[in-house]
C-alpha cells in the first residue's frame, strides 16, 4: 500500500475514535464510528489473498449491522425525549439495541464470531489495532450509558458468557492470532463486568490490557510467529525475546506476580466490596481456562521439540530487524507493574 494512502487510513481510525470520545451528540458518535469502519477496510485488505477478502467482508457486516442498530436505538431516543445528547437515555429500548450494537463493535459474547476469523485473517500489525484500539470507542459509548438503571440486567450475564467463552474457545486452537482473539474475548467480560460497578477501574483494566497486547503482537511479528510450531522455533533466532514473549503471555492471563494479576486483583476486590462473592468466584475460576492455555503454549514451545527438517541452529536463516524503540519500555509496563497496585488503590 502507498505509504501516503497507510498514514492517511490510520489517521482516519485515529480521528474516527477521537471523534467519538469528544462528542456529546448522538450523531457526531455514529460519525466517528463510520470513519473507524471504512478505515479499517482497506487496512484488512493491505495483503491481497482471499483470506483478507474475507476477513474484510465480515468485519464491514458486522459493523455495518452493528452502525445500523446504533443508529435505530438513538432515533428511537431522540424520537421519544427530542434530544440528542448522549447521556439522556430515557427508553429501555433504545437503551437494549444500544448495548447490543456496542457489544457487536467490541466482539463480545454471543457477538464474538467475527473476531477469531477476521483477526486470523489479518497481519498482526493490522490485528493488534482490531484488538486495541478500536475497542476504545464502544466502552466509551457503555461507559457514558452506566448511569442508566436497567443496563446490568445486560451486561452482566454477557460479560460472564464473554469470560467462559473467551477461554473455551482458545482451548483447541494452535494459531496464536485466533488466541490473542479469544484471549480479547475474555478481556472484554472482566472490563464490561466492573463497569458497572467502578467505570475508573474500567478504564485501568483497559489500559493494561491494550500494553501487554501490544507488547505482545509486536514480539510476535518481530519474530514473525504465527501458530504454535513457529513460535517454538525462533527460540533459534532470539532466546531473549522468546523468554520475554512467554513472559509476557503470563502476564496476560493474569498470573502474579505479574503486571496482568493487578486488574483482576482489584476487580475481584471492587465486587466484594459490593457484597458480591459468587460472582467473582466464578469469574476467577473461569480465568484458569485462560491461563491453561498459555501454559500449554509455553510448554510448547519451551520444554518440546516440533517436528522439523533438521536439528541444527538455523539462526543465519532469519532476517535481522531493529526492535522498535517503545517495545523495551511496554515489555517493563507490561510485565513490571506489580509493585504499582497501591498506588492504583488510593487513585480509584
């Protein structure tokens, strides 16, 4: 893609997004959501293979589908109340198709379909704003809606389907593009499951999130590892950032004494606070699908030996490239922000 075309599609997303966030206006949000999904198109498209063209082709109908009920429940609203600010929610109905066309956008459960196979189906540079920062509009939207009375009765049986759902499909699958997706799942229940109770908290989990994401899909497309095997092979080429790979997905299922434990940590704290035990059980019992299949793509990767045509070092095989200069300090943030939870405490 023409470098100037790239940098123009990207400051479309960046402006779709911020267009949303500094809106008071129901359409000026619909606005900006569109400007999201027309720029993602042809960055879904940017490596010409049916797959893209597919991906592409769902991800423009769900959230094209998703657009369109957004802007039927705010017609509703603005039909019964005569304004159109985004706050001012006085219908249940609208208030239902708005939580669902959200839900869509984010690709939370039972709307999750699209995302195993459209982030599959894109480069994982590509993958790793489908799985940041376009998750960024939606909660902005549920989180400006959470002082309406109805909406848990929603969310909450949702965000917990997203949680088991999350975790039960990344079980069986040895491409990591489709587990960092299923992994997205299950991080889109945690944050939906305490924006009712702690919108600031919300936002803490997201931020973490989207850092050990990122951390992430960088270090795998630095190593340019794709399913499972490969990740085991480039162990080869850079022991180093392999170690720190596997760290990192740790700390992304959420194991202390990791960076990823302290969003779950105060979560948990937050719901029992609110006298609310069972819940978070269950949510914490449901991680452990999670963090089982991390662990199996560690050991994997680190204590077997895949299949291959010869035992020898291949390390003259691979190219070397220059590591990004932010990817040092997300892999410390992502990994090392433990001993900072106090601080987040007396902050919430």
């Amino acid at each position: 893609m023409n470098p100037i075309i790239f940098s123009s599609m990207i400051l479309m997303i960046f402006l779709g997004t911020m267009t949303v966030l500094l809106s008071s206006h129901w359409f000026l949000s619909w606005v900006g959501f569109e400007m999201n999904l027309f720029a993602m198109i042809p960055l879904i498209t940017i490596k010409k293979s049916p797959r893209s063209t597919e991906a592409a082709v769902k991800y423009f109908m769900t959230q094209a589908s998703a657009s369109m009920i957004f802007m039927f429940a705010i017609s509703i609203n603005f039909s019964l109340s005569g304004q159109w600010t985004i706050t001012n929610i006085t219908n249940s109905l609208s208030l239902l198709l708005l939580i669902i066309s959200m839900l869509m956008k984010l690709g939370s459960a039972p709307f999750h379909f699209w995302v195993p196979e459209v982030t599959q189906g894109v480069p994982l540079k590509i993958g790793m704003i489908l799985l940041t920062w376009q998750k960024i509009a939606p909660l902005f939207i549920l989180y400006q809606t959470t002082h309406c009375s109805n909406s848990y009765l929603v969310i909450f049986p949702l965000a917990l389907m997203s949680i088991f759902i999350g975790g039960w499909g990344g079980l069986n699958q040895l491409q990591l593009r489709k587990i960092m997706a299923y992994s997205s799942i299950a991080h889109m229940g945690w944050i939906l499951m305490i924006l009712m109770y702690n919108p600031t908290l919300m936002m803490l989990n997201l931020l973490i999130y989207i850092i050990i994401t990122l951390t992430l899909m960088m270090m795998l497309d630095y190593s340019n590892s794709k399913t499972t095997s490969t990740l085991a092979q480039s162990w080869n080429s850079n022991f180093t950032i392999s170690s720190i790979m596997l760290i990192t997905l740790l700390s992304l299922g959420g194991l202390p004494p990791l960076s990823g434990f302290s969003p779950k940590w105060l979560i948990i704290q937050e719901m029992t606070k609110n006298h609310n035990i069972i819940l978070p059980t269950i949510m914490a019992m449901a991680a452990l699908l999670n963090l089982m299949f991390y662990l199996r793509i560690i050991y994997a990767s680190s204590m077997t030996l895949f299949p291959s045509m010869s035992q020898t070092k291949t390390k003259w095989l691979f190219k070397n490239q220059k590591i990004n200069f932010l990817t040092p300090s997300l892999i410390s943030m992502s990994i090392l922000l433990i001993p900072l939870t106090p601080m987040y405490i007396i902050w919430l």
